[in-house]
C-alpha cells in the first residue's frame, strides 16, 4: 500500500491572485475554482493516472483569515527552461515576485525570491539549452 503525492496546498489572502502569479510562473492553467479556493496544474489528475504512477501534484490555494508570519519551513525551486537564471528573475519581478534575503549570503547559485504574498522560492540553475 501506497501514497502519491497530489497536492500541494497553499494558505493565502487571495486565491485568485497567487492563482494568476503561479499560472505565469509555471505555464500551469485553472483547473478548479471557487470563492476561497483555486487549483492549478500543468494536467487534468485523474484518479486513474494517480494509481497508475505519480505525476507532478497540482497547487491548490487556499483563503485563510490570517496572512504569512513567519518564513517558510517548505518552499518551491523552480528552474527557468528557456532562458537564463537571471532573465528569470527579471520576468518573475515584472510578475509581481521580490527578492528576499533569507540569510542566504551573496555567493550562491540561486535567487531567493518571494510570490505576491511573501511565500519563498528560489530560481535556481537554469535548463536551457
């Protein structure tokens, strides 16, 4: 007996928003919405597909009273594929991301960022050709 790993469930102010941010980020579209809920992915899961192997889970925000205190203990690396590291986090800023400073020092491979709400990611190597 087994898990797969299906979701992963964002607490945020606005759904619609981080939704929108993370569709642009990812190239994922709107799978599912509500008035205190959207989730996103790059397919439509299945429950046949799920048991038959596990696939990339989708991102499902959720609205909840309270906004971000503290940092994160989880966080996404996403790897830009068609352009360079830093081309990337020019686009992510124009999207709305910061840069944030996290105590990661100035001599490393990657960019510590955050989305609209303040969640932390990072732009890591990049995968283009």
């Amino acid at each position: 007996m087994t898990s797969r790993f299906t979701e992963l469930v964002i607490d945020c102010l606005d759904p619609q928003r981080l939704a929108d941010f993370w569709c642009e980020v990812l190239d994922f579209t709107v799978l599912d919405r509500s008035e205190d809920s959207v989730e996103i992915g790059s397919w439509e899961p299945t429950a046949e597909a799920v048991r038959a192997g596990q696939m990339p889970p989708t991102m499902f925000f959720v609205r909840v009273p309270e906004a971000k205190t503290g940092k994160n203990r989880l966080h996404l690396d996403v790897s830009p594929v068609d352009a360079r590291t830093a081309d990337e986090v020019t686009r992510l800023l124009k999207l709305g991301a910061t840069r944030m400073d996290v105590g990661q020092g100035p001599d490393r491979s990657w960019v510590v960022m955050a989305d609209p709400e303040g969640n932390e990611f990072d732009v890591v190597r990049s995968l283009a050709p």
